[in-house]
C-alpha cells in the first residue's frame, strides 16, 4: 500500500446543529527519536473519539490495567477523557507509523460502545482492508488539496465506521471463500425460486453441512438465514410495490404458503405482513 506522511484538518461551517457524525481532522504520521505520549484523562479541550491504526513499526496502549503492543495491522479506539495512555518507547532504532481519525458526535458514540464491546481492547485489521483503505484514500485526496462537500465528512464516517464494524464482527472475513461468494451470488440470483440451501450446496457441489461450516465462517451466519433474508427483502419489495395478495407473494418468493411467511415475517418484523403493507403504503392491502 502506498501513501504519504501528512494530515489534514476539516472546517465544518454551516453544517447542521448537533450533528451525529462529525469529521475533525486526521493523518498519516510517524514517530521517531521523540517523545510521544498522551494520557487520555488530561487533554482539556481535546473531547471526542479517536480511531489509531499502525502501519509500521509499534506503540503502546494501556487502558484498564492492561498494556497492549500496537504493532503492524492493530488499532486502538479512544474516547475522550478516559484513564487510557498511548505513547512511544524512544529507543535508538524503534518508530510508530500510523493512521489516525478524530471524530465526534452523538451517533459515534453508538459505534464506538459496540465496536469496543466486540474488541475491547486491540482493533485487528489487514492494511488492504475496505476502512483502512477508505482512511487513506480520504487522507491523501484532503492532504493534496482536495476539500469535502457540505456534509460529507458525516458521510464518510458512516460508511467508515459501518466497515469497521463488519470488519471487526467478522474478522476473518479477508480469507474469501471461494465455495461461499459463489453460493452467495446463486443465493442473490436465485433466492426467489430456492425451497431451500440444499440446492445451493448441490450447485457448489458439497455437502450441506460443509457449505454451511464455509458459509458461516465468512458471513457470520448461516446459508439458511442468508437466504430467508434474501426472500424476505424480495418480498417486502413486492409488498410495498404491488398490489398481490400475500399468499401469492409468498409462493413468488419461494416460502410454501401465505401462513408460514407470516410466521417468518413476524419473526424478523414483530409484525404481519398485512400490517406492514397498510402501515407503509395505506390502501395497498389485498
């Protein structure tokens, strides 16, 4: 991966009050013969959150009683003010490299809490990892003089911190299964017509039981909940843009009859799909 040393501020001027994303600067810097050590109880003015990822070399962070090497590939989050420390060891041969993003807001704070009750204490990340690609890619286009749009520093951070998430619930999700993108992709494209996944484990050619071993490893679920999501986001779309019966939409999207498919609706709805029709689109009920 390539990129440069430097960081970049973001002005936000004119932008909504209270709102629950907010960019506030970032960068690429490196550590070298220098004292470098911030204690996270004691930054007065400094508040919100920080996200800090090492690209070469390593640092320490201590949160907790508990110290932890921040080497090549880990990150750390940081809420302000905390009893937290990040800092580096100044020895004769030793440098930190690092990615870092400040940020607040009242949505960060939801982010944060459960990105941390995931990974309470290291974040683990492959450099060629959607958000640590998407933190440089923002960093090198703001730093070579590039500026946001109105907003779009709130829109980065969503889509950054939603990746950071699935990254963390599912880390190792870098090591693609081939067996389990393509029973995904026949699942997406034939999802309305499948009674069920032994179909698809028979199009991967395995066995159920190991389509699911595979499946479950790189989505963090099962081929059985992929694909009644998959049905059910089909047939919420014929719901609200159609004006069919229920038990002919749920024969079209491949559940056995209309009560089944209100019992399955209910689970993931806490309502019926009746209901759910009349309440986002009054009349259409059938």
């Amino acid at each position: 991966m390539q990129y440069h040393l430097g960081s970049f501020g973001v002005l936000n001027i004119n932008e909504m009050k209270g709102e629950p994303l907010v960019l506030l600067d970032g960068g690429i810097e490196r550590r070298q013969g220098e004292i470098y050590d911030f204690h996270n109880g004691k930054r007065p003015g400094y508040g919100g959150f920080l996200f800090q990822y090492t690209l070469k070399g390593e640092g320490i962070y201590e949160r907790e009683g508990k110290r932890f090497r921040v080497g090549e590939g880990s990150g750390f989050l940081i809420c302000f003010p905390e009893d937290s420390r990040y800092f580096f060891e100044k020895t004769p041969d030793a440098s930190w490299e690092f990615l870092y993003l400040h940020f607040e807001g009242s949505a960060a704070g939801v982010f944060v809490e459960k990105l941390r009750s995931i990974c309470p204490d290291l974040i683990h990340l492959e450099a060629e990892s959607v958000p640590v690609q998407m933190a440089v890619n923002l960093k090198e286009r703001l730093t070579k003089g590039g500026q946001l749009e109105k907003y779009e520093g709130g829109e980065f951070l969503y889509q950054f911190l939603c990746a950071l998430l699935r990254k963390a619930e599912l880390p190792g999700s870098s090591q693609k299964s081939a067996l389990a993108d393509r029973a995904a992709d026949y699942m997406k494209k034939s999802c309305r017509v499948l009674p069920g996944v032994g179909e698809v484990a028979g199009y991967v050619g395995v066995s159920s039981e190991h389509l699911c071993r595979c499946f479950r490893r790189e989505f963090g679920v099962t081929p059985v909940e992929y694909l009644t999501r998959l049905k059910l986001q089909s047939a919420m779309r014929d719901l609200l843009s159609t004006g069919k019966s229920v038990e002919h939409i749920a024969r079209d999207n491949g559940f056995s009859n209309g009560n089944y498919f209100g019992k399955v609706f209910r689970r993931y709805m806490g309502m019926s799909p009746g209901a759910y029709r009349e309440q986002q689109r009054p009349g259409l009920n059938v």
